[in-house]
C-alpha cells in the first residue's frame, strides 16, 4: 500500500519530485475523482459542460509521467502509514500528478498561435470517447449555478486558484507556489481574482463531479446524416477505387460486376467458373430429359475462364453499366448453384455467353473490343421440353437475329407465315448449331411478313417465331389437348391469316402460340363461309396466358379479333370450350350479329339492343341495326350456361 498523506492536510509543499512510474499511477487511480474535478473546474467553460467531462477524464489519464526511472521515494512495503515527518517526501507522487493536471488544464485555454507543436493541454483527447451519447455532471441549485457562472467569468489562473483553496484546501503561500510552478506569470493576481472563502464548500458538490454523470442522446437528426452522408463517401470511394483499378482499356476480373457485398460459401461457389456444369456432346441421346440440361458446352471461348468469371460476377451483381431484362415472372437473382454453361463465343461484333440453372437461361454479352454497356438477360424456362427447348436467341443486330439449336436439331429453314404457298429457305448452321442471321418479326406497324424458323430433328419438323426474348416461341395448331406442329397445307394457311395478331403476345414470356379452327359458319345472304379461330399464348410463368378469338371472313387477307382475354382458361385444355360474336356487314349492307361457340355449346342467344335471337346449334346469324350492343350467352351440352371470352 502506498504512503501518501491525504490532500486535503495543510501540510507545506515542496517542489515535488518527479516520482517513479508505479507510484505516480498509484496517486492517480487513489485521487482520481479529485484529480477529475480539478481538471473540470480549471478547463475553460467555453468547451461545453460535455467536451469538459472528456477532457478532463483524459488529461488526467494522461497526467502519468513517461518512463520508468524516478528519483521519488519507493511505496512502503508494510501496511503502516508513514510518520508526519515523512509528508513532504510521501505526497511527492499526488503532488507531482497535481500538478500535471493543472497545467495542462491551464494550457487548455491558451489560444493555438503558430508555433512548432501544440502544448499538451490543447491537444483533443483521442481517449476517452463516447459515440451517440452527451456526458454532463448533475444538475445543482441555484448556490451551484450561481458559482458556476461565476468561475465561468475568471480566467484560468482565477479559476486554479480558487480550486487549489477550496478542493485541495491549500493557504495561500501553498497556492502561490503551486501556480508558480504550472506556470501563472502573475500568481498574486491569480490569487486576488479567485476572492474569498465563502462560497468553497460548494465545490464538493456534484454540480462539478465530472465521475458522477448524466446522459443524454446526441442530436439524433444530424447523426442520422452525418452516418448517410458516411456511408455515401464510403461507397463513392469503393466505386472509385475499383475504376482506379481497372487495366487501362481491359476489363477487371469481375469486369461490369457491381463491388461484392457478401462473402457466403455457396455463392462463392457459384461464381467459380472452374465449377460451372458442362454437359458432353451426345448425352441427350440416352438423357431421360431433353431440355436446356441436355445441351453440351459450345462456342469458341468455351475455355476463357476469364470471361466466364466476368460472366457469372455480373450475374450475380449487375453494375451500372449493365442493362438487365427479364422476362415477365422471371426472377433476376444470382444462380443458386453452380450452373450450366451452354455457350460461350463471338456472335457478330460480341461476346455471348449463355448459362442455365435449371429455372433461367441467362445470356451475357460485351463488347468485342472495349468495355461499354453490358447486357444481361433472363429467361425463364422451367418446365422445358424437346418441344420447347429447341432454340435460344444469341444476338439481335440491325433488326435481324441469330439462334443456338439444340443439339438434336440436324436441319434449319427461313419461313414467312404470311407465304403458306411457298417453300422455306434452307440455313446452313454452323459445327455449333448457330444460325445465320435471321430477319426478325417487324416489332410493330404494317404486318407484311412474318418470319418463322422450321427445326428438324429428333423425328419431328417444329415451327418456331421470335417473339422479342431470348426463348423463341413454338407454333401449333389444333384442338386444345391435341396441339400439334404445324406442317400440313391448311394449317400454314390458318396461320398465315392470324400470324399478324403476335405482335399483342410479344415480350410477355411466351412459350408456345397454339391456333385452333374451332368453328365454321356459313354467312347470311350466301356470302360464304366464315371461319372461327381460338389463339392461345402460354406463357412460362403459367398464370398470364393470354387468348383471342378471331374472325375469318371470306376473302379476307387477315382475321379479324373479336374477343381477348388475359388469365383465362378458355380455349386450353383446362377449359376446352370458347364462344365469341361479332357484328358483321354483308355485302348487301345489312348489318348482323354473328357468334359461334365451339363444340360444347348447344344453343346461343343474344339480346339487347333492339336484337333478340335463339339459335339450337353452336352458331348464330340476327339482324341488327348498325352499332348495337348486345348480351351474348350460350348454353353447353350439359345444360350449365357459358359466356362470351372476356
């Protein structure tokens, strides 16, 4: 136990010696709270009650004296305190940190001039810190505040002397001294500034106890925007390191990615070229699936791993500079696995890479040369088939498109739906099964031919159109539950009628387009016979299938839409049923109302607008006066009534 004489005895003060190291930080920890306070009294009020507590918490931290070596006395080793005689050598060590505190805290409130270094008091405290909160000593009365506002209008030297009298409880020669030697030019004016004793009791309060504290938030607003506004830098500097980064006119390693922000095993797994699934040539063959999971591998940078790295990097965090499209009902997420790679090559003036996760087939491209926009597009394809996993669209240029086969397709040919008469124009495909560039399907305006590809493979001719996405969509025709592809003569002539209606399922995740005849109508006044076609677009996300009815005059170029609906199960095999009216100008110009239902309807009526008819048959003919609008139901051969598609 260290002998130190208590402060608050008037015994006289010599000059201290500076003490060794141990026992400095022994008369620290002892007199902490009072060391505290004194610095908390000297400090200049200016720095607010908060940065005061910081302060003078620190600068008594900081009042331990450097190195091991002291000329002061060593601690008793026995638990008997020291004899009165020996006072003056036992308080060395308080004494010595006293006054470190107190010129330092006198330093505190000298003005900064330019000079080499700062005096130590004037130097922030880096410890203690507390982050999101305010630290204050506890409210006192009026006496308190009262002092408080008085020790706030006396200088430095004022305030240390008035706080040696009354915490440390020193005369005046004793104060004298000690303000000497921390420095005071004047001590006797010090000591005439601070007055007299009246109001010293005070200072024992906890008004001035900076170790008995009070918190509070600080201002949570500014807070808020100052984290914000953190943060903000923080990622301008991330951005702007990773540019800094990047070789002079080449790619990074994740080229357009945007920066990681997580690290998890498994997806780092996913973005590992080396772990990307290649199939082997030939395995659909045997394979009990023949979908995308069949494909091999193909395409002429099939082994660039960096390029598959840029890849499944930008997959996973698409950057800024990356234009993504998905499908409607396709999910644009990172792959869950390690998926299949398809293709990876130059397609025209790009670099295409295709990839497959069992749910999405994923098309990367960039630029040939350079680092512009990226692209990056989702498909979604679960569910596929040999049917409908015939083709994927590696490119699109200048209106025309390129497609990948499936391995199973050993011919291709160039057909426009709108010529049914004609024969189609064989395409050479490539060792990888690419396409020549293809005309696509005018995306809108006059319908003046429409483009489809004819696959044949696999013991099977199937017709498919480019829809806008990176699945082209399959053609068939026939009854719904016996769809079929279309190859005979009458069906290529349905579908040169209704081929102009596609534009309405385009970019809405199409995967097949079925046109089914399911009535014919002989016209009122011999004007020939009309036929009644049900078109439905299934989509692969299964719940926004879209279906038209349609009207085929005789002698008419095109057919007309007489009726459409979104979501509905008509004319699918679901729901095998469709009944549809139009009003129709003969040649004489009388106007009537046509309806025809499929096979399941048993009679039709119409009504209102002047118009009242029954037919005991699936098909319909009243007169009506022009621009009338009617109520059309049937009834079905069960006996249960149907409406019109809505």
């Amino acid at each position: 136990m260290l002998n130190v004489t208590a402060p608050d005895t008037a015994t006289r003060l010599s000059s201290p010696v500076p003490p060794d190291v141990e026992q400095a930080e022994a008369a620290i920890v002892e007199h902490y709270p009072r060391l505290v306070r004194l610095a908390y009294l000297v400090l200049p009020p200016a720095l607010g009650r908060n940065r005061r507590v910081l302060t003078a918490h620190s600068l008594t931290q900081r009042a331990l004296p450097r190195g091991r070596r002291g000329a002061g006395p060593a601690p008793v080793r026995g638990g008997v305190p020291a004899q009165r005689g020996e006072a003056e050598e036992a308080e060395s060590g308080y004494a010595y940190v006293r006054l470190r505190v107190l010129r330092a805290a006198l330093e505190a409130g000298v003005p900064l001039t330019f000079r080499a270094l700062p005096l130590r008091g004037q130097v922030p405290p880096l410890l203690p810190q507390v982050w999101g909160l305010r630290l204050f000593p506890r409210s006192g009365g009026a006496e308190e505040l009262a002092l408080d506002q008085w020790l706030a209008a006396l200088t430095g030297p004022g305030r240390a002397a008035c706080v040696l009298r009354a915490l440390e409880r020193l005369p005046e020669p004793e104060v004298l001294r000690v303000l000497t030697r921390a420095g005071v030019a004047d001590p006797a004016a010090a000591v005439a500034e601070s007055g007299d004793a009246a109001n010293d009791a005070l200072s024992a309060s906890p008004e001035f106890d900076p170790c008995v504290l009070q918190a509070r938030p600080t201002d949570l607003l500014r807070r808020r925007r100052f984290v914000r506004a953190a943060l903000a830098a923080g990622a301008a500097l991330a951005v702007c390191g990773a540019l800094l980064a990047l070789p002079g006119g080449g790619w990074g390693s994740d080229g357009a990615a945007a920066p990681a922000y997580a690290l998890n095993a498994a997806a780092e797994q996913a973005l590992d070229p080396g772990t990307l699934t290649r199939v082997p040539p030939g395995v659909w063959r045997t394979s009990s699936r023949t979908d995308f999971s069949a494909w091999p591998a193909r395409g002429d940078r099939a082994d660039d791993t960096e390029l598959l790295r840029r890849a499944l990097a930008v997959w996973a965090r698409p950057g800024a500079s990356v234009v993504v499209s998905a499908t409607p009902g396709t999910p644009a997420g990172p792959p869950m696995g390690p998926p299949q790679l398809l293709f990876s090559g130059v397609v025209d003036q790009a670099v295409v890479v295709l990839l497959y996760d069992g749910l999405r087939v994923v098309r990367y491209a960039e630029p040939l040369t350079g680092t512009g926009l990226v692209g990056l597009d989702f498909a979604r394809t679960d569910g596929a088939s040999a049917d409908t996993a015939t083709a994927l669209v590696l490119s699109r240029v200048d209106g025309n498109a390129r497609y990948l086969t499936a391995p199973w397709v050993t011919g291709a040919a160039l057909r426009d739906l709108l010529k049914p008469g004609e024969s189609p124009a064989a395409l050479k495909l490539t060792p990888d099964g690419v396409t020549p560039p293809v005309v696509s399907p005018a995306p809108a305006g006059s319908c003046t031919g429409w483009n489809a590809l004819a696959l044949t493979g696999d013991g099977a001719t199937r017709l498919v159109t480019d829809l806008g996405e990176l699945t082209p969509a399959r053609l068939t025709s026939g009854a719904p539950g016996a769809e079929r592809d279309v190859t005979e003569a009458a069906e290529l002539g349905e579908w040169s009628r209704t081929a102009c209606l596609l534009p309405s399922v385009r970019s809405h995740g199409v995967r097949t387009v079925n046109a089914w005849t399911y009535a014919k109508q002989p016209l009122p006044e011999g004007d020939g016979t009309a036929t009644w076609l049900c078109s439905r677009a299934e989509t692969w996300q299964g719940t926004a299938d879209r279906v038209q009815a349609q009207f085929l005059a005789p002698g008419a170029p095109l057919a007309a839409q007489a009726a459409k609906a979104e979501g509905s199960p008509a004319c699918g095999p679901r729901e095998p049923r469709v009944l549809a009216g139009v009003l129709w100008k003969s040649r004489a110009g009388q106007w009537y109302v046509l309806a025809a239902g499929s096979a399941q309807f048993a009679s039709l009526s119409v009504s209102g607008g002047g118009v009242n008819g029954t037919a005991n048959a699936n098909r319909l003919a009243v007169r009506a006066p022009a621009g009338a609008q009617v109520d059309l139901t049937g009834k079905l051969t069960d006996g249960s009534k149907a409406g019109v598609l809505r």
